[in-house]
C-alpha cells in the first residue's frame, strides 16, 4: 500500500495530469457559480422591472443610444452583407439558370437569420461594451454603492432602462436592416447581374411572407435581452480598477457574442418545431 502511495505521489510530481484535471474541475466550479449569480441578477431585473418610479428620461436615452445612434453601422453593414450576398447566390446560381431565385433567396435568408444575429452582432459591438464600461466604472469608483446609500436601487436606475430600450430597439433595428439589405441585393442583382426586375421583385413577394419577418424579429428580441442583461451584469461585477473595467468590457462582447450564436441555434429549432408554419 505505501508503495502505491509513494508511486501516486511520484506520478502526481512527474506528470501533468492532475494539474490538468484540477485546474477543469475550478474552471466548472467558477462557471457554475457564475451562472448563479447571473440568474440572481437577472431575478433582481425582472422584481424591478414594473416597481415605480418609472424615469422616462433614462428610458428615451436608452432608446436614443441603442436605436438612433446604432443606425449608420447597421445601414452600412446591411447594405454590403445584401449586396456580397447576391453576388454569392447569383453566380452560384447561374450554374443551375436559376437566376430568377435570387431575390428570395436573399429574403429568406436576411428575415430569418442575418438580419437579426448580425445587427445584435453589431449591436454589442457598439453599445454592449459601452454599457460594460459604463456601469463598471461607476462600480470601481464607489458611484454604484453611493447610489444604493441613497436607496436608490442601482438595478432599476442603471439596468432596467438599458434591457428594455435593448429587448424593444434590437427588433426595429434588425427589421430595418433586412430592408436595406434587400435593397442592396436589388441593385446588384439587377444593375450589376442583369437578373430581371420583374422576376426578383416576384419570386421574392411570392417566397417571403409575414411568418418570415415574425420568426426573425422574435429572435431579435431575444437577442437583444440577452445581451444587454450581459453586458449589465459584466460591468456590475467589476472590480480591480481600471484593469478591470478592461477585463469586464472583453468578457462582455465575448460572452454576449458567442451567447448569441449559441441562442440562435436553439431558437431556430424551438420555431421550427413548435411553429412550423414560420
């Protein structure tokens, strides 16, 4: 038995793997108690969510930050994922003569899937980090402990605003940009492609109805809860300074990010087999 024990301790000196297994096993445990926490948060949201006061103010800034101001990146990148989109599909699709397809293609494709994961995509890469950093800052520089000495609830004065003006203003921006990005589909399919007007503009009325834009405007919001909730609680967990206003912003648009795509999988599944009319 003590020889046992002598070569467990020789192979745990020797070798990796313990290390390996231990450093797994505190990276579950971190997780774990990260997810946790997350959900404590987002319990407190939705307590505070419909408890008056409500500040209008706070609100229409949301808004105004979230929407209004996220516009130029959204038209941009809508309008090049529309056009290089078509270019893709139509000289794919003139191997087949089935040029006339385009247009729908291009449809079904931005209602239900690009416009909402790109624009919430692009959403956290302009406003989710500014949120982490905003409310992170204000945590390492006491403002948010001040504030709850002043009982005033740091919840709804800084997150509720920001989730809701995320959850209503994601969906409008996604809808806008599968607009545009149809728009710049149109003119190179037909102005770079010679693909017939007529036959885009029917083939894309006939494929993509309102259950299309529906499913696709779900999955925004979604989106855009999830990521503002994140974003809030990366930059409320804050601590170590400067360094860690840094270290909360990154771990923001990463976790968001990757939440998204993950999201996307399971809500695309959810639609498809509870709705399949979508």
């Amino acid at each position: 038995m003590k020889s046992f024990a002598k070569w467990l301790n020789d192979f745990r000196a020797t070798t990796s793997i313990p290390t390996a297994v231990e450093r797994l096993g505190r990276s579950v445990l971190v997780g774990t108690a990260e997810l946790g926490e997350f959900l404590l948060f987002a319990r407190s949201f939705f307590s505070w969510l419909l408890r008056p006061p409500f500040r209008r103010p706070l609100f229409f800034r949301q808004f105004e930050n979230l929407g209004i101001r996220s516009l130029p990146i959204i038209l941009l990148t809508a309008t090049f994922t529309g056009m290089v989109f078509a270019l893709e599909v139509g000289f794919g699709f003139q191997l087949f003569h089935a040029e006339s397809l385009v247009g729908a293609t291009v449809g079904l494709a931005l209602s239900r899937e690009i416009a909402p994961v790109f624009t919430a995509l692009m959403v956290v890469a302009r406003v989710g980090s500014s949120m982490a950093a905003e409310i992170g800052t204000m945590q390492v520089t006491e403002q948010v402990e001040a504030m709850s000495s002043m009982a005033v609830s740091p919840v709804q004065y800084l997150v509720v605003p920001r989730v809701v003006a995320g959850t209503l203003m994601v969906p409008c921006l996604a809808a806008l940009y599968c607009f545009v990005g149809v728009l710049g589909a149109y003119v190179v399919a037909v102005g770079l492609m010679d693909i017939s007007h007529i036959a885009f503009i029917r083939r894309l009325t006939y494929y993509v109805d309102a259950d299309d834009f529906v499913s696709g405007l779900l999955k925004a919001a979604v989106f855009g809860f999830v990521l503002t909730l994140i974003s809030c609680f990366k930059g409320y967990r804050t601590t170590g300074g400067a360094e860690g206003v840094g270290r909360a912003t990154t771990q923001a648009v990463v976790v968001s990010s990757v939440t998204i795509l993950i999201l996307d999988y399971f809500l695309t599944s959810f639609i498809i087999e509870l709705f399949p009319e979508f």
